[in-house]
C-alpha cells in the first residue's frame, strides 16, 4: 500500500484553509455586490407623519432592505442633520417626542426630490435655518399648517434648492423674524412668490434674500414692513426675469446699505413706491459714489421711463 505524501492532520488543515479562502472571496463578492447595488439607489420621496415611526421608500425598492435609522437622539446631536452620504432606499426617523430644532435637517440631501410635512408636529419648532439648503432636486414641499411663531431667525432655509419651482408659505408666521438673509437664494428655478402673509415689524435683514433668482418673474409683498431693515444689499441680484415690483409697503428710513440691490435685473422696468417711505438719510457711502446717489439714480431712472 504507497502512503501518501500528506497526512490526514496535514490534509485537515489545508481543507479548512481552503474553506476559509472561499469564504473570504465569497464575502469580498457579496461586499462589493452590496456596494454597487447601494451606489445604484435612488432616493424619491420624504414623507413625516407625525410621531412615532416615519419612513420614507423609493417605491421602485419598496422590498429591497437598505435602511439607515434615526432617533430623537441622534437627530439632535447631528444637529437636526440627516447626513445622507449614499443613495438610500429608506430612512426611518424615530420621533418619541416633538422636535424642537430642524436646523440643517435635510441640508445637502441632493437626492430627495419630495418632502411632505403635512402631518409633522412642529408646534416647538424655534430653528429651520439651514434646513432645506442644498436640496438640489428637490421640486416639491408641503408645508401643511407648519407653525413658524417661535422663530426669530430664517437665513439660508431655501438657499440652493434649484429644481423647486414654487412655494407654499401660507403657514409661516413671521411676526418674530429679524433675518431673512440668503433665504431664497440660489432658487434658480422659482417662478413666483407669495409673501403677503408675512409680518415682518421686526426684520432688520434681508440681504442676499432672492439673490440669484434667475427665473422669479414676481414677489407679492403685500404689507413687508421694512421700516427696521438696515441691510438690503444684493437683495434681488440677478433677478433676471423681473419685470415690475410693487415695494409700495417698503420704509428705507433704517437702511444703511442696498449696495447692487438691483444689479442684473436686466428686465426691470417698473418699480412701485407711490406709498412707500423713501429716506436716505442713513445711506453709506462705499468707492467713489454715495449709494444714496445710486438709489436716487436708480428710482429717478424708474420715474422716466414709466412716468405715474
């Protein structure tokens, strides 16, 4: 009988060396299918319903299991964040009592296309800056009956939200609002907008707030009050597609600054201010021309071309 180079003991550890390189090239594949099939997701829809568990799911992925969880907790020590670095399937927030902050909520979440608050409990809401800021696909919000009265800031809540095309602001309370800085800038998609609800006594910002929006054709003010705002430059820079501006509500008495208020509205013909508070008594002056200079110019240009 011819013995066999191997001994069994020998031939036992080379079986389950070979088991455990299997194993490993096995996994290594299901890893890099896993990686791929991730990279490959799609995030449509964001739906909040209140407390409770709240989801949402790419319906084209509704059976496939690729979830990241959130709760209270780890909500608030993001910083309301939701860091979404993948294409997600599906997100669960965890909500076991009422948020109170939504700054930088959904900040950079490029890939949502939707977000449906309706149902969300926001009655101790007191931070939104940031929230929505860098939602580049995002084309749809509903607000619902979003409570906005403990507010006293909204900077930068829509900036860079290209694809939204309108917004529903019927609910927001401004009452308490000092800023509106960067607010809308960036939208370069947003056709129209309606702030007549807005309450604005307390306001002292509004710099930068639709600057950028290339395709804004109108602004309802309705009864903006002005009359504390020291900052508007930039306001409506690059607002290309203006065409008139009813600003008759607007009070100039503690503006200190419109620097390129109007710069590249290239279509701007018409500006109302039959009843508007025009002061430039506290107008700086910046380069080699007084911007009080600028903003006469400016409103005399106006007055000739469309005389009332």
């Amino acid at each position: 009988m011819k013995t066999s180079i191997f001994s069994d003991k020998i031939r036992k550890i080379y079986s389950y060396f070979l088991i455990i390189m299997l194993h490993q090239i096995q996994s290594f594949s299901i890893i890099n299918s896993f990686y791929l099939y991730k990279q490959n997701l799609n995030q449509i829809k964001l739906v909040i319903k209140g407390r409770g568990t709240q989801s949402i799911i790419n319906p084209n992925f509704a059976n496939k299991q690729n979830i990241i969880v959130y709760n209270n907790r780890e909500i608030a020590s993001s910083n309301s964040q939701l860091s979404l670095e993948f294409d997600i399937n599906t997100i669960i927030l965890k909500f076991s009592s009422v948020i109170s902050t939504c700054n930088s909520m959904f900040l950079s979440c490029s890939k949502i296309t939707e977000i449906d608050l309706t149902n969300f409990d926001s009655s101790r809401v007191n931070n939104i800056d940031y929230m929505f800021k860098g939602c580049t696909s995002l084309k749809s919000i509903k607000f619902g009956n979003f409570k906005t009265w403990r507010l006293d800031i909204m900077e930068y809540v829509f900036q860079n939200c290209e694809s939204l095309k309108s917004l529903d602001l019927s609910s927001f309370d401004t009452s308490s609002v000092t800023d509106f800085h960067y607010m809308f800038s960036g939208c370069k998609s947003l056709k129209s907008l309606d702030l007549s609800n807005f309450r604005t006594s307390r306001c002292i910002c509004t710099f930068y707030m639709f600057y950028d929006c290339a395709s804004l054709t109108s602004i309802n003010f309705g009864n903006f009050d002005t009359s504390q705002v020291t900052l508007m430059h930039y306001m409506f820079y690059n607002c290309k597609k203006l065409i008139s501006l009813d600003l008759s509500s607007f009070d100039t008495s503690s503006l200190t600054n419109l620097e390129y208020m109007f710069y590249g509205c290239e279509k701007l013909e018409y500006i109302n201010f039959k009843k508007a508070r025009l002061s430039t008594a506290k107008i700086q002056v910046y380069s080699n021309m007084s911007l009080e200079y600028q903003m006469i110019l400016y409103f005399v240009l106006i007055i000739l071309k469309h005389p009332y």
